[in-house]
C-alpha cells in the first residue's frame, strides 16, 4: 500500500544488526510507515531489513520519527496511538492520543540543565491540535506487553505524561511539526494556510508573533535553511514561498509546479530547495538565486495511487529518497571542480546576440549561459533528455528559447534563462535527433530535425504542449540517399528550403511546401553528386564535353558539361506535385527538373559529406567530405560547380598537411569561412573569390591558422562585440574558449575561473587549453553516460588519403555522433559531431539505461544489398578503396 511517511537514520546501532547488515553501508537506514499498518526497515540498497506489523493490518500509520537520544522510534497510528520501539524493533510501550488521530510526529533534544526532560516529542493531529511529550529517562523503564501485540489489551493504558500539554493552532488539519534550534521554535504548518511559531517549552506562539499567512491555501510543508536563515514552505496554491522568520514577510516566490507542493526540503552542502508535487515532478533550484536548475518527473506508475507520497534527503548517501507504494533512490551528482567548460563531450556553443551570452551543452544534457564580457557563468540547468544523451542544440528565431535534441526522438524547447521547459516535440517511432534547425515558408514557422533513420522531421511551431510532426520528409522511391543522412542545412532564411548530405557522397535539396488543396505537404528533391570524378558505366561521363544538353522529352536523360548536373527526369513515383510536373504558373521555384536517376554503382557518389555550410550571399553551398576536400554546389541551379583546393598560397595546395577538419563555419557576410581540425588548429579561409560562376578560382586560400587547443575543436562560433571580433571555439578537451582573430586568448569559460573583462587586456587569461592529462575520460573508462545504448565508441572513421590514426580521435570517441559501423562497410575517417547551426542533473536514476539488443538481421541484409548492386572498385589518389554496402 502507500507509504505515508519516511525518516532517515543515519546511525541506528549495533542493535541493527542482521540479515543484510553487510551491505557496505554500516548502520544507516530508512525506514517507511504505510497504509497497510506496517512499519518497514530498509538498507540504503533497498534490501528488506524488517518489517513490523504496528497497525494489525487494520490501521493507517500515518508518521514515523526516530528519537536519536534514547534510540527509540515512534510510531503515530490511525487507532488514536503513538507506538515506541527499541533500536531492535522490539516494542516497548505506547501513548494513547485519544483527541485525534495523529497526523505528524516532530522531535527535538531538550539542553535545558533544570529541565529533567531529555526529549519532546510533538504530536499534530486531524483536530488542528499540537500536542507536546515531554519525555526523560524514567519513561521508559516498564516492561514489554506480555502478549506482544502492537495494539495491546483493551485495558492497557500505556504510558503516562503528566507534563502534556495540548493547544490547537489551525483550523484544519496539521501537516507538519518540528523544532528549530537556531531559532529554538517549534514551528507548525496546516491545511488552513497558516504557519505558526512557537515556544515547544510552553507551547504557545511566541511572545509578539502571529500566524504567518502567506498562502491563500493550505500549507502542506516547510523546511529551513540554517545556511541562509530563511523558511520555504510549499502547499496547495502550488507555489513556494521563501520568507524571513523574524520579519514573517516574503522574500520571493517560486512558481513552476502545476500541482499542488507536497514536500520541500534543503540539499544544504550543495546550496539547493527541492520541491515535490502531487503529480510526480520534482524540482531542484538553487537557494543563491532562486532558479530551478532542474526538473523531473517519475514516469513509474504506481498503484493504487498514481502519484508521490512523501520525500527525505539522504545527506551521507548523498541521495534524494521519493516514496509513493515503492521507494525510489535518486543519487546524488557530487560537483566536481574543474577548470573544463564541461564534465562530458560538449554538443555545441551557441553565442546569442540578444543577450550577448554564450549557450553550451554536453551531451550530459547540461546547459550553460556565460556572459560574453567576463566569462562568468549566470545559470546552468541539468538533465536536459533526463537519463539520454543531448545530441544538438539551435536557437528558434528571437533567439529568446532554445530546441534541445535527444537520442530518444524527443526536441525540447526551453527557456535557457530560467530552466523551464516549454514544450517537447514527439515523433511516433523515436530515432536519434542528428541536427536541428529553425525555418521559415510562407507565414508558418517550423522546427527541422534530422534523425538517423533517413527522415527529415518538420514541427510547427506550435505553442502546444505535446507536438507531433506536421511534415515528415524521405524519398520513397530509392532515390534518394542511399546511406546514412549525415547533415542538414537551411538554404533560405525565408523559405523553406533544405540540404542533406549522407555517407553516400550525395547532396539532396529539400523544400517544405504545402500542397494547394491543403492536404499535407510534399518535397522537392534534388539528387547532386560530384561528377567530375565520374566513370562511364552506362551513364557517358560529361567530363570535357562541350555541349549543354537542355530538358528533351518525357524518359530522355540530361547530360550537362563535366562539372554540371547529370540528370533523369522519370517522374518519381508518390510526388504528383514535384518540381517536374509543375506549371509554369504554378509552385516553380526556378530549380532545374530532379536529378534523381543515377544507378548506385555509377561511381557517381563522391566520397561521404560530414560538413555543410550555406553561403547565402553567394547563393552557393559548402560541403566537406570524407576526401578532406572541399566542394561547392549552386542553390539557384541546383547543381554540383566543383571541386575545391584548401591552398596554402596562390600556388601551392595544402594537401595533406592538416589534419581531419571537425567543424565548419562561415561568418555572415561569407567573407571567411573557418575550419576546426583534430589538432586543435583553427584556420581561416578567404571566400571572396568564391561564386557560383564556371570560371571561378578552384581554390580557398589559407588567410591564418591558429593553435587553439590541444585536441579536436568540434563548434566554432564567430562574431563582434564590443568593437572586438572574437571567435568561440568549442574542444573535445571540454572546454570552450574565446580568442581575438589574432590567435590571443581571452579566456575559458569555466565555473571555477579566472574571468576576465572584455574591455581591459590585462585581464585577459592568456593560458593554454587544459592538458589531455586532465582527467578527460577515455572509452575504457566510459560510464553509462559516455556512450549511447545504440552505438559503440569505435565510430568508422581515420584519416584521409593515407594519413594514419589509431582509434579515435581524442575525446571524441565518446562524444555525439557516433554510431555502430556495419561489417560490410569499410572506413577510415572518424566521424566527429556535425557543427551545430542551430538534467547530468544532480539526480540520476538509479538504474541504468537498458542497452538496445542488437539486431541480428542486419548482417543478412547487407549480404543481399551487396548482392544486388556492385562494389565499386575506384580508386583514390590515397589508394585507399570506399566500399559500398
């Protein structure tokens, strides 16, 4: 049955002993009344240590108390008695409480030298009655009852407390009773809204003070800070009000709860209010500056009550200890100190240029806002995807909330300054979240998520609390992408066109379109892939050719010159109002007929895009791809312009002198175009001799390289403040730090510092990124957070053309992105997370994640998949082969 009440004891005693009592953690246990009149002992591992039958079974135990001086327990009944045990759970004797039925049970030391009184003991009852034990020694020399039983014979009176003494201080019911040392009070709560302090020698309020009346319901709870002298009580008005003692005034008010508060209580070592709802969330928030840090729910589902009963915390565990018909244990996160930015892999490092702040993430679901200025961390909140990964970040279009992404199939958004979570947006077959983004068609406004089955989800942006998807984009035709969709890109700022990249080398354009008759929406595709390098299998290779080849008729093929499109213009099959089949008064976008007609072992497919970048005042798209190299394709045109050379001088190409590029990004006027590689190099790239023209310069040239960390950068971010341009550059050495364009370090951003002001050089914290000695967790010391349930750390990946690496690259192995290689396919690059354009909380659950099974069918279907199409032999310059699955 439920469970009414819990109390911690951190040390029980030798008389404890028994079975279980090794379970490694000494004395301490807990220990529940419940409904069902049974009061049950339990190891801090939830073993069973005892259980007592008090009630008979026929009797509600309504609280427990443990009396830490005289080691006895108390137990209050719904039979109109407090029962005592012994610290063997033996009984000793009883109090009948016969005015009432006793509610809530307080318990305090007496240090009173005159005093004989050891112990009081106080008792709130249904009547709105506190009844005060005093209690010594003497109490407690009788002698067991000779039948045994909790209830006694009818005659048995128990024990007798000349010194009781009984006052009624609220209306309703009492819900809760304790004693304050610091300010030597008992203080009451009850169901009439009202809280009371009092002297527990006398009994009666103290001398000048009325009842505190600050909720306009009843009062469920309260809890003192002894850190910050201040009470926080919480009740059926759903909100916690924080208040002073001695003015009985209001300090401020936390609203988030949208039930009504049932417990509250102080994490005093780590400075935070936990608060417990009737429909099973729990708040954490931090007493510096009153905001929730985290949120959860409890998704068990309880009988015969769906809800939570009562909480304790456990300060030697440390864990947050929730009761309802079972006990659930939440253990705490100890803070670790550290001059990282991050304790886990970070997802991305968005600037906001609103607020001018910094919003990082780790795929720990930790969120942090840094002040650009000085470096300072203004609020964080935890467990963003609860007990999965975060995989991606991006900023909807005020850049006033935040879309979160997990590999649970779930984008969140968020209010990033307060914590709160706005609304979820679901899909009904969950996959992994691999990229967001915020667009735009028409008046509507949506949110675009790339998942990793194939699919492009699009949301609108509702103000729903639940959002399923409106659109959901994928080719039905086996057309499209023929791997895994790596990347995503928005090619407007005002309509809603996409681009995909995959591990197939294609580029595919997308658009969000919705169809006149208002049924739905439809996509206009575009296959694009790198034809400069392709063979003559049954397709002629346009290399060289001179003539341009317009559209002919129905099922005639289109060839173009070597570095245009090659295209089919069969109809594909599910789109009646794709871009071929349009009028020319109808939805044309000015996009040339689909190019969706290249066989898979063409040898079309250039090696697998991982980077895209959208240069929108050249009108032109920039990709990355498993080669090292660069390509470029036009979004007016939609067609592949060519191949590009990262050149260190106007004659001289880079080729393989750097290492594996990790992240991309272009400033706004695509003026440079920066490059994170997997030695910590950042170097900037000249685009103003980039255009989407035939004759333009096949090469980016190299403007500066810088060595900002010491391991691979995963997000780069760039922009002026201040009149300074600065770059955030984000690190697989958790760190996410801030330079001029000259190289010069401002700082980390960092919890611990130092920080620093923007405006004074002096204060700038030129230091060098943390080691790699750091403590930066590698795969064989990978806990249940380092690694998703469906995916291993040895991602495919290495070099390019020849360059060698073993495993991963450092700190990215265990990072986003990762995901189980097939054994047909073969690679040699790692695949680091996609640069992001776009609660760990101090409680984790205390099971693990369940690890997906494997599918065994997997490998029987590439057996087929390599039997129906054929491996293509070509050759690179670096010998290596690309084989297709």
């Amino acid at each position: 049955d439920m469970i009414n009440n819990i109390a911690v004891v951190p040390d029980l005693g030798t008389g404890a002993g028994g079975a279980g009592g090794s379970s490694g953690s000494g004395s301490r246990r807990y220990i529940t009344a419940g409904r069902d009149g049974f009061v049950k002992v339990w190891h801090p591992n939830l073993t069973l240590h005892k259980a007592i039958d008090v009630g008979n079974t026929t009797s509600w135990l309504s609280a427990c108390c443990w009396m830490q001086k005289s080691r006895k327990l108390a137990v209050a009944s719904s039979s109109f008695r407090i029962f005592f045990y012994d610290s063997s759970f033996s009984q000793i004797t009883h109090i009948d409480h016969k005015d009432g039925t006793p509610l809530c049970l307080g318990y305090t030391e007496t240090h009173e030298n005159k005093s004989p009184e050891k112990e009081i003991l106080m008792v709130g009852d249904d009547k709105g009655y506190v009844t005060v034990f005093p209690l010594d020694a003497a109490d407690w020399d009788q002698e067991p009852k000779p039948d045994g039983k909790p209830e006694g014979k009818p005659g048995d009176e128990g024990l007798k407390i000349k010194k009781a003494s009984r006052v009624k201080y609220h209306k309703d019911w009492v819900t809760k009773v304790g004693f304050v040392s610091q300010l030597q009070a008992m203080v009451t709560c009850g169901l009439d809204g009202e809280i009371n302090i009092c002297d527990v020698h006398t009994n009666q309020r103290k001398e000048g003070r009325d009842a505190v009346r600050l909720h306009k319901k009843g009062v469920h709870s309260w809890c003192w800070c002894k850190s910050y002298k201040f009470f926080a009580s919480g009740g059926s008005d759903r909100q916690i009000i924080i208040w002073n003692p001695y003015t009985q005034k209001a300090m401020n008010y936390l609203q988030g709860h949208n039930a009504p508060v049932l417990d509250v209580l102080v994490n005093e070592a780590q400075h935070q209010l936990i608060s417990m709802s009737v429909d099973k969330v729990v708040k954490v928030w931090d007493i510096l500056n009153y905001q929730c840090i985290q949120t959860f729910t409890d998704k068990t589902e309880y009988k015969p009550e769906d809800r939570l009963t009562c909480m304790a915390f456990d300060e030697e565990g440390p864990a947050l200890v929730l009761c309802s018909s079972l006990i659930n244990v939440l253990p705490v996160s100890v803070k670790v100190e550290t001059s990282r930015t991050h304790l886990a892999p970070i997802v991305g490092a968005l600037h906001n240029d609103v607020f001018h702040q910094i919003i990082s993430g780790d795929n720990m679901g930790t969120i942090s806002v840094w002040d650009i200025q000085t470096g300072k961390l203004e609020f964080e909140f935890r467990r963003a995807h609860q007990d999965h990964k975060m995989t991606c970040m991006a900023f909807d279009r005020s850049k006033r909330c935040l879309y979160t992404g997990g590999e649970e199939g779930a984008v969140k958004l968020w209010n990033f300054s307060s914590g709160q979570q706005l609304r979820t947006f679901t899909m009904k077959q969950p996959a992994e979240i691999r990229s967001l983004l915020w667009a735009k068609e028409g008046p509507n406004s949506f949110v675009v998520g790339l998942a990793w089955d194939r699919r492009i989800y699009v949301w609108p942006d509702s103000r729903k609390q639940i959002v399923e998807p409106q659109y959901v984009l994928e080719d039905f035709t086996g057309q499209g992408h023929t791997d895994d969709v790596t990347c995503l890109s928005r090619l407007s700022s005002v309509s809603g066109l996409l681009a995909t990249g995959g591990d197939d080398g294609y580029v595919c354009f997308w658009k969000i379109q919705e169809t006149s008759a208002g049924h739905g929406a439809s996509s206009r595709r575009y296959r694009l892939c790198d034809t400069s390098q392709a063979p003559s299998h049954g397709v002629a290779s346009t290399e060289g050719s001179g003539d341009r080849v317009r559209k002919g008729k129905k099922g005639s093929e289109v060839h173009t010159t070597g570095n245009k499109r090659v295209s089919h213009t069969t109809q594909p099959q599910g789109y009646p109002d794709s871009p071929s089949s349009l009028t020319a008064e109808g939805h044309s976008s000015g996009w040339p007929e689909d190019l969706s007609g290249l066989e898979a072992d063409t040898g079309l497919a250039s090696f697998g895009v991982e980077r895209t970048v959208f240069l929108e005042h050249k009108a032109c798209l920039l990709t990355i791809h498993a080669d090292g190299s660069p390509r470029l394709w036009s979004t007016k045109q939609a067609e592949f312009l060519g191949k590009l050379d990262f050149m260190a001088s106007p004659d001289e190409v880079m080729e393989d002198k750097m290492e594996v590029i990790t992240s991309i990004y272009a400033d706004d006027d695509n003026t440079w175009l920066f490059t994170g590689h997997a030695d910590g190099w950042v170097r900037i790239w000249d685009l103003t001799m980039v255009t989407a023209k035939p004759d333009m310069k096949k090469g980016l040239l190299l403007f500066k390289e810088m060595h900002l960390h010491q391991m691979a950068v995963t997000s780069l971010q760039h922009f002026e403040i201040s009149g300074k341009v600065v770059i955030v550059s984000a690190s697989s050495d958790w760190t996410v730090a801030m330079h001029t364009m000259d190289g010069a370090r401002i700082g980390n951003f960092s919890h611990r510092g130092p920080q620093w002001r923007l405006s004074d050089q002096t204060t700038w914290c030129d230091q060098p990124p943390p080691s790699t000695e750091e403590g930066i967790r590698g795969p064989e010391d990978d806990d249940r957070w380092g690694i998703s349930p469906r995916r291993t750390a040895g991602g495919p990946g290495g070099h390019r053309d020849g360059a060698t690496t073993k495993g991963t690259v450092p700190g990215i192995g265990i990072g986003v992105g990762m995901r189980t290689p097939r054994a047909s396919k073969v690679r040699t690059r790692p695949v680091i997370p996609a640069p992001v354009h776009s609660g760990q909380g101090d409680f984790g659950k205390l099971s693990v994640v369940e690890r997906f099974k494997p599918d065994l069918t997997l490998a029987e279907q590439e057996r087929q998949r390599l039997q129906k199409f054929a491996v293509s032999e070509h050759t690179h310059r670096s010998g290596k082969v690309w084989s297709r699955r």
